[in-house]
C-alpha cells in the first residue's frame, strides 16, 4: 500500500485555486529550470489535455509561467507572473498541443536560449501538487523533484552503475532508487539521493567525459 503524508490529503499551502492545475503548474516550472542551464530569453509552453482546455480559468498559464521566474506555488507574485515576465524582458507562448498518451494535466515547456539552443522539460501535475518529470530533452524519465537527484546518459556500456554507486558509497552517500531508462544504445540512469551532493562530487560526475548527458538537480520542496 502507497504512504501518504498529510499534504497528499490535504493539499499544499498555495495560491488557488487548483492544487493540480495551478500549486502542480508552478512546481513543475520550478523544477524545469532547476533541471535546465540559466540566460533563456523565451519559453513555450506546450499544454495538453485539460491543461489546455482551462488553462486560462484555473490560473495555469500564470502558474506555469511563475514557477519558470522561480516563484513557489504559495508565492503572492505568481497572480502577477505575466507583468513580472514582461518587466524581465521574457517572451513566452502558450499553446495547446498534445503530447500523446500521458497524464491529461502535462505541460511541455520549452526553453530558447540566445546561442540559438533550446532544452526541453515535460511534467505532469498529478494531484494534490504533486509532479512528475517524464521527459527531459525528450528523453524519457520519472522523476518527482524531492530528492538531489543525479540523472546521466550514455551510450551503453559496463561499469557506469558500478562507478557511481562507489562513488557514493565512498564518500558516505546513501541511495534513495536508482533506476534506468534504455532507448535504443542509449541509457539514462537516475540516482536519487537522501542529502544534497558536495561541490567536489558534483563536479566529478558533471566532468566525466563517458556521459553524453549529465546533471545534478538538488530537489525542489
């Protein structure tokens, strides 16, 4: 049987009035660019499901657009998200798509950058606040956002878990999951973690030359 904790019951503490449409939005536009590079100077926002069919009623554009500014969901300035995005010199689009058999609340939000460059987040808001990563540059993954999370992709090969998992071991780490995704020759490898990484672990595991994808998100609660 599923734990929950009280907020699972009862909601998160939020600007309404939706905790799936507009708490879950915010969050997962905060967790987006915890995942993604900073200095975007657009972002679009790829709404399905019944996130494009009300997005506008229950606040979710705002909400969607505050969480990419940084804002949390109980964040008085997510009301004023689109003045603030504007006074930052932000450009950002709305758009009703779909995105094929997922979670009818699922957003796919799409970051431009100057160099011409863009990377890509898609996440579901799956009730009572609560979210899932699916995809991350369309590569798919499952990731919820709570835990410091390490997510690496190579093309397969021997040893890369063993690594890791020494790595962490050595230095005093505990494993919450671990888990991979495998596409073809490639694999993704997610390692979520009870304590936040130090810079220096960081940095080796960002540094290794064997992944062609590597990222460490600290968790957004």
């Amino acid at each position: 049987m599923k734990e929950y904790g009280v907020f699972d019951i009862i909601g998160p503490i939020m600007i309404g009035p939706s905790s799936s449409h507009t708490a879950g939005a915010a969050r997962i536009g905060q967790v987006a660019i915890s995942i993604v590079k900073d200095g975007f100077t657009r972002v679009d926002f790829h709404l399905h499901g019944s996130f494009a069919q009300t997005y506008k009623g229950h606040g979710t554009d705002k909400a969607l657009l505050a969480g990419v500014l940084g804002f949390r969901p109980n964040d008085k300035r997510l009301r004023d998200s689109f003045k603030i995005a504007d006074e930052e010199g932000l450009e950002y689009h709305f758009i009703k798509d779909d995105l094929g058999p997922v979670h009818p609340n699922t957003a796919k939000i799409v970051f431009y950058y100057p160099d011409g460059t863009t990377s890509s987040v898609t996440g579901s808001s799956i009730g009572g606040g609560n979210i899932e990563i699916i995809e991350i540059n369309d590569v798919s993954i499952s990731y919820n956002g709570k835990f410091p999370t390490i997510i690496l992709r190579y093309k397969e090969q021997k040893g890369v878990i063993y690594e890791v998992s020494k790595l962490l071991a050595t230095n005093d780490y505990n494993i919450e999951s671990m888990k991979t995704v495998k596409a073809d020759d490639e694999v993704t490898l997610i390692v979520e973690l009870n304590e936040k990484l130090e810079v220096e672990i960081i940095d080796e595991i960002i540094n290794n030359k064997r992944y062609d994808y590597a990222n460490y998100i600290e968790g957004v609660r």
